[in-house]
C-alpha cells in the first residue's frame, strides 16, 4: 500500500480519487495543482497544496504521484509533469481497474486503465499512459509514452502509436497501422493506412489529414 498524491483539482481528479479509494489498496493522502490555479487549500475532503512546494507537505520519500490524468496541449502538459515529478525524486503509482483482461508483454509506470479493458498478449504500453474504459488492443501492439485513449476504442493487432498520441472515443486501426507522434485522432475516426507525425485524423476524412493542425490543437487543449 502506497500514500498518493494526485495532481489537479477538477473533475478528473475526482474521478481519480473515487477509483482509487474503492479499487485499490493504495490510499490518497492529497491533492497538488500550479500554485497560480490553486482556489483553496483543500479539494474533495483533503489538503491541495502547490506543485512548486510540494515536497514542504509531501516529501518524495513519503508518497507516490498519480496524475494529472488529462490530454491537455496534446499530452505534453502530462509529459511534463510526470518527468519534473521524477527530476525532483518522486515515483508515480498506476491505477488498473479490476475488472481489465491485461495479457501484455509490458505495461510502463504510471498507467491509468479503466473497467472493460482488454490488452492482448505481447501488446506494450508505454509509460504515462491514460487508457479510458472498455478498449481494445490487440496483440504485438506497441503504444509509445504519454498517450491518451479514449474510451471504446480498438486497436488492430500490431499498431504502432508514437509518443503523445490522442485517440478519441470509439476511434480505432485496423492490424499493423502506424500512427507517428503526436497525432490527433478525432472520436469515431477509423485510421486505415500509416499516418505521418503530427497529423489530425477526423471521422470518415481520413485523406484530408494534415501535418498543421496538430499543433493548432495541442495549444487550444
């Protein structure tokens, strides 16, 4: 059992803090957020304190970290936390729903996975990664770090997801697809053939992708 830490004050971090404290045995102890969007000095019954001083309440020696679970600036602001979190010498604890079927070779530290998720075997996850409930991945799969998967969705055997990758709910590939990093996949998009990095791929306008946009929208996230 370990004492967490959960970064952010909204409602996923809520969410969070329900999960944890009714599937696993690990306890949070507090809440952190940028001391610029700090409101209070307590968030859904425990302390929040600032992420600058975060080791005056909660020393890396005493806790682990759990979040923020969140895609903002396409996965880039949970990319930098979690490596500052480790840079100061704190660990980062998982959350895998009870319910999951995870047969992967590997899944990395820090791993957010919700009920209904099935990983089939010799698929690996990357470290940093939010899996939302109730999706698929098939064998010999390959999800890189800091992705952000929405919920329902279903990735063919053999994908190839690079770092930083935001699919959204009931998007998918079909087996041996490649998507490059930092690409937007919007819900119900169905990827069917090799996408370059930093593309957005909308519903049923796979063709009309672009390398531009990608950034556009990892600034309004």
């Amino acid at each position: 059992m370990a004492d967490i830490v959960i970064f952010g004050a909204s409602v996923g971090a809520q969410v969070v803090h329900a999960y944890v404290k009714r599937y696993s045995a690990d306890r949070v102890v507090g809440f952190a957020i940028d001391a610029a969007y700090a409101t209070s000095d307590r968030y859904d019954g425990l302390p929040l304190v600032s992420w600058e001083r975060l080791e005056d309440a909660f020393p890396p020696t005493q806790v682990k970290l759990l979040g923020p679970i969140s895609y903002r600036r396409l996965n880039e602001f949970r990319r930098d936390r979690y490596l500052e979190g480790k840079a100061r010498g704190y660990s980062f604890a998982s959350f895998i729903h009870p319910s999951c079927v995870i047969d992967a070779s590997e899944v990395g530290e820090h791993c957010f996975i919700l009920a209904g998720t099935v990983i089939e075997p010799f698929a690996t996850i990357g470290n940093n990664t939010v899996i939302w409930g109730r999706t698929y991945i098939g064998h010999h799969s390959v999800i890189a770090d800091h992705c952000f998967i929405s919920g329902e969705v279903v990735i063919g055997a053999t994908t190839r997801l690079g770092e930083r990758c935001f699919l959204g709910i009931r998007s998918g590939t079909t087996p041996g697809t490649t998507i490059d990093d930092g690409c937007f996949v919007s819900a119900g998009a169905f990827v069917t053939k090799n996408i370059p990095a930093a593309s957005v791929v909308r519903r049923a306008d796979e063709l009309n992708m672009s390398q531009v946009p990608a950034d556009r929208i990892r600034r309004l996230l």
